[in-house]
C-alpha cells in the first residue's frame, strides 16, 4: 500500500519560497489521512451490519417454515424418529422362475416396554391383557414390577392393536418398525419356501430368519443387506405349482390317500417346476413340530418328496433292463426264463400272476414280472448293480437345496448279496425318496446323463455323468411307452400327449420294523412326451384305497397312474407342450424297379 508523504518535498520548497509555514501543510495532510481513515471504517462496519442483518433474516425464515410444516403436519412419537430406533432389516425376495412373488417382506410394528418408564404398571398390565388375550396378566405385571428394564411383548402387531396401545398413554408402551415374512400365495409351495419367523431374545431378536426349506438353505444370503434387492429366483413356475397342488389334492382324497407327492422336474436342466408334499401348511402360520409319536409322517411338516424314504417297488425295474441293455447282457427281444417261484435258499420270488414261462425283456417290464427282473439282476451281479445306482445317485440324500433333503438318506442292505441285487431290481431292500426317483428317470428320458435335480432357476441344460448309452436309455424309453399302451399304466394314456412310464406298489414299512400287510405305497414315475422326453413326472400315494368293479384297489395301476394322468393332462398346457399325434414307427419298405 503507497501512502501519500505528510511532508511532500515539492510543496515544502514552494512554501519556504513564498515565505509560507511548512508546517501547516503537514497539519493539513494529517487532518486529510484521518478523514479517509474514518470513511473506511465506517463503510466496512455498514458492510458487517448487512451481512448480519442477512443472516438472522434467513434464520428467522427457516424457523418460521419450520413452525409452519408443524403446524400442518401428523403428529409423531419422538422415540419413532431417533437415530437408531429402526430395528427392521431388508430380507431378499423370492420369486419363480417367472420372476411372480413367493416370498416377500411386509412393513408392520412391534411393541416393547421400557418398565423404568412405565407410569402406571397395573393399568398398563389390564389394558394390555385386553388387546392382547393370549398374554399372561399375572406374569405381565410381575416382569413390569420386576428388575428386568426391557421387556418385548409382541413382535408383531396390526395397525388396529398399534392404536389401542398408544391409546393407553403410557411413555414405557413402545413401538418399533419392524419387518414381517409374508406369503402372498399362502400354502402353494409351503414345503419348499419352508417359513421364516424372529430370531431368538438377543441380536436376532428383531431380525428374520429362516427357519425350513430354501428360507433357510440360502439364509445367509436372503439376509445379506447387499442382496436387498437382488430376489432369489427359483425354478418352481407358481402357476404349474398351484395346478398340480389343487390335482394332487382332489386325487388324493378321490384314492382315500393318508398323504401324497408329485414332482416334476425338467430331464435337461434338472430343474424342479413343481414339487408338492401333502398335506401342507400355510408358512405365513407355521405349525409348531410334532412332540411326540413314532410317525414324523403325520405331520404337515413332513415333506415327502425329500424326506419321505420309500421302497418304491416296481419303478426300479426299468433301472435293471436298461443296465442289462446297455451291458450287452440282453437287447429288448431277448427271452428270459420267468418259471417261479424262483428260489435262492430258503426265500422265494413270484409275481403277481402267472406269465409263462418265458417273456422278452420288454414284456418283462411291460407285464412287471418280479421273475424276470430278478433273473436279469443275477446276470449283472450285485457289484455292478451298486455301483450302477451309485452313479444314479439312490445311495446317498439328493443335493436338493432345501435343508429337509439331508435327512431323506437312503435306507441300504447291511450286506449287498446276490438276494439282495435280486429284490432291489425290483424296488424292495431299498428305499429312495421320490426325489432320486425322479432323477434316475430322468437320466432314462434325457439319453442317460444324470442330473441332478434342482430348487433353482438353470440358464440350460446341466446334464453331468453318463450313466448309460443313448442306445439303451431310448430302449427303455420305447418299453415305458409300452407300459402305457399295452401294461399296467394304461389308464396314463392322455390325449395328444404321449406318455411313458412305469408303476410300482410296495408295502408300507411300519414305524418300528416290519410291513402293514394291508396299507401299500402306490408309484408311478412317467416321462412325456414320450417320444421326445421333456418332464420327468412321479406321483406317490400313501395308503391309497379305492373301490372300483365291486373289490378295494390299492395297487399303483388304479390310483396312482389315473391321478398323474389328471396331471399331465392339466400341466402339459401350462408346460407350453402343444398337443400333437404320436409319430408312427416307420415300416421297412424295400423299393424295386417295374
């Protein structure tokens, strides 16, 4: 900064040469530097007084609109809007293969009590026994009146009971917003959503966790914050899902069935479109486990398609001639000696009726001779024939993913004898659930690769391990057509939608060792279309029963295959499977010249 010199040379000079006081100039200077000095200052105090007039003008404007929005606005509880109060945490979706809602989350409110708070503990204590019947009185007021300073007493409640509380006035009552599981579809694929329900008193305590089926399975996942908006996609289709449950159903209580299963699965993929176990539940009210009894069956927790361990009788042979074809131990047309009872010690084989002494391996699965089947798993041995189903998955759980399929483990021969391979080639001296048995099939139908069956959506086929030929696997396709057409599944016959398949009835075990001799398990695995397999179907009924042509029918022929039928037959539309005429088998014509 230059400032101005009080005692400029040039007019000094000039005043000494006039004979002028040099030193009034410097006066005159002075006076003249101090009045731009006050000139300033005042100008920069004018300048500060504006920016603070400004200031406090904006501030009494904020707090008048402030006051404003208050003035107009609902009423809030402080508590519901302090920092940290949200106790409600995001649980992941799940959805079908469509991308339609299974499982999702619904906004609600829970109520707590802070008794350091409570005014007046007995009032509180009526008040809320009105509201809420089932609590306890008596053990209400004693933990208001007691040590503990926090207390959950619902941790859900509607908006009606929110309001009755707040009505009650008392500042220990507390609300919290919290989430809720919701099924909107209410018990259509219960076993497989399983149910979520709050965690146990603690850090869970207001968090939802999964408690059966993929709730649980992929837990970790559904409750990862990060896959808040990420849904898991299964592979159920929801429509397919609530047809086959209401089929299921109206068969079961047509066949006097305890319970029954169906699944259908895709024989490329392994994907699992509609599985149904009944009777069911609706998982928004999961009941409580049974207590008591040897049964586990009993309870519409109990899933059969996974958990439910079965000798599933007959549906095993088209496991035993397929090995055999693709051994090179026999082709469809070979003949196979059928003279029973066949003996191995002090046991007997026979079968249902008498066929002969002798039939082709295609009729042996065709007519279902127990014979011939065993007389065919005497030429492959009992070795091959374990590692053979090893390979087709029966001798461990299914890789299912839902936590109930680890306990469906198959029940094994102690010691794998020749016997033993004789009668598990036929389904007895082995039990599988109907989950393996839809897999073994549906590595018949997809040209003999297993695969292995699925709760989640696939992008394509996922076809693994080759279990046997495509030689052999369409072989035994051509025989289950057979069984339709000219066996014991002829009621399978569906128009426009050729089907494949094969029965099988096994006597029920009892809960503590041996069989009911008059309560059966009632099979029937198909594959369709037949002549260029899709699905893999298997329908099982538990104690069927129907009375047809004047005598009680219980074998899989009568109640299990007109039930998979009316499934089919309703499915296969929604499945987008066109109807269509069989294709015909081409007859050898020789051309030759005139």
């Amino acid at each position: 900064m230059t400032r101005k010199p009080l005692r400029p040379l040039a007019r000094i000079l000039d005043a000494r040469s006039k004979g002028e006081n040099p030193d009034a100039i410097e006066r005159e200077n002075i006076r003249q530097r101090h009045d731009d000095m006050q000139v300033k200052s005042r100008q920069r105090a004018e300048g500060r007084l504006l920016v603070l007039g400004v200031f406090f003008l904006c501030a009494y404007a904020a707090v008048a609109a402030r006051m404003g929005v208050m003035a107009t606005s609902e009423p809030r509880e402080p508590v519901a809007s302090v920092a940290g109060s949200v106790i409600a945490m995001q649980r992941a979706d799940i959805v079908d293969r469509e991308g339609r809602i299974l499982a999702t989350n619904f906004e609600t409110h829970s109520l707590y009590v802070q008794t350091q708070q409570l005014i007046d503990p007995q009032n509180a204590a009526d008040r809320l026994v009105e509201i809420f019947p089932d609590l306890d009185h008596a053990d209400l007021l004693a933990k208001f009146t007691g040590a503990r300073k926090f207390l959950w007493i619902k941790k859900k409640i509607s908006p009606e009971q929110k309001q009755a509380v707040h009505d009650i006035g008392d500042p220990g009552l507390l609300f919290g917003p919290r989430e809720m599981r919701l099924y909107p579809n209410g018990s259509v694929a219960a076993h497989v959503l399983g149910g979520a329900s709050f965690g146990k008193e603690g850090v869970s305590a207001a968090e939802v966790i999964g408690v059966a089926g993929v709730e649980k399975q992929f837990d970790d996942y559904l409750r990862d914050p990060a896959n808040g908006s990420k849904p898991l996609t299964l592979s159920l289709d929801l429509t397919v899902q609530a047809a086959a449950e209401r089929v299921l159903d109206g068969g079961m209580r047509l066949m006097n069935a305890k319970g029954a299963t169906s699944i259908l699965m895709d024989v490329q993929t392994g994907e699992v479109i509609s599985v149904v176990s009944l009777p069911d539940f609706d998982p928004n009210e999961r009941p409580a486990p049974p207590t008591s009894g040897f049964d586990p069956s009993v309870s519409p927790l109990f899933n059969r398609a996974v958990q439910g361990v079965y000798e599933l009788g007959s549906t095993f042979k088209i496991f035993t001639a397929a090995q055999a074809m693709d051994l090179g131990l026999v082709t469809p047309d070979t003949i196979i000696d059928t003279r029973g009872p066949l003996r191995w010690g002090k046991f007997s084989i026979k079968d249902y009726r008498n066929y002969g002494n002798e039939l082709s391996v295609t009729k042996i699965i065709v007519k279902s001779s127990n014979i011939g089947t065993a007389r065919l798993a005497q030429q492959i041995g009992a070795e091959r024939q374990q590692d053979f189903l090893r390979d087709l998955g029966m001798l461990e759980a299914t890789p299912f993913e839902i936590v109930e399929a680890q306990g469906g483990q198959p029940l094994l021969p102690t010691n794998w004898s020749e016997l033993s391979a004789m009668t598990i080639s036929y389904g007895h001296g082995i039990s599988t659930t109907p989950m393996h048995l839809a897999a073994g099939y549906a590595a018949v139908a997809n040209g003999g690769r297993y695969v292995s069956p699925t709760i989640l959506k696939q992008d394509g086929p996922q076809l693994g391990r080759r279990i046997m030929s495509e030689q052999s696997a369409e072989a035994a396709r051509t025989m289950l057509r057979h069984v339709v057409t000219e066996g014991t599944a002829s009621f399978a016959r569906v128009p426009g939608y050729q089907v494949g398949g094969k029965t099988g009835t096994a006597d029920k075990p009892r809960p503590l060792g041996g069989y009911y001799e008059d309560k059966v398990i009632a099979t029937f695995a198909s594959i369709f279309p037949a002549h260029d397999p899709k699905y893999v179907l298997v329908v099982t009924l538990d104690e069927p029963s129907v009375s047809a042509y004047g005598e009680e029918r219980r074998t899989a022929g009568w109640t299990a295959v007109p039930v998979a039928a009316e499934m089919i037959g309703r499915l296969a539309p929604l499945l987008g499977l066109r109807p269509q005429v069989e294709p015909a088998e081409v007859t050898g014509i020789t051309l030759t010249s005139n």
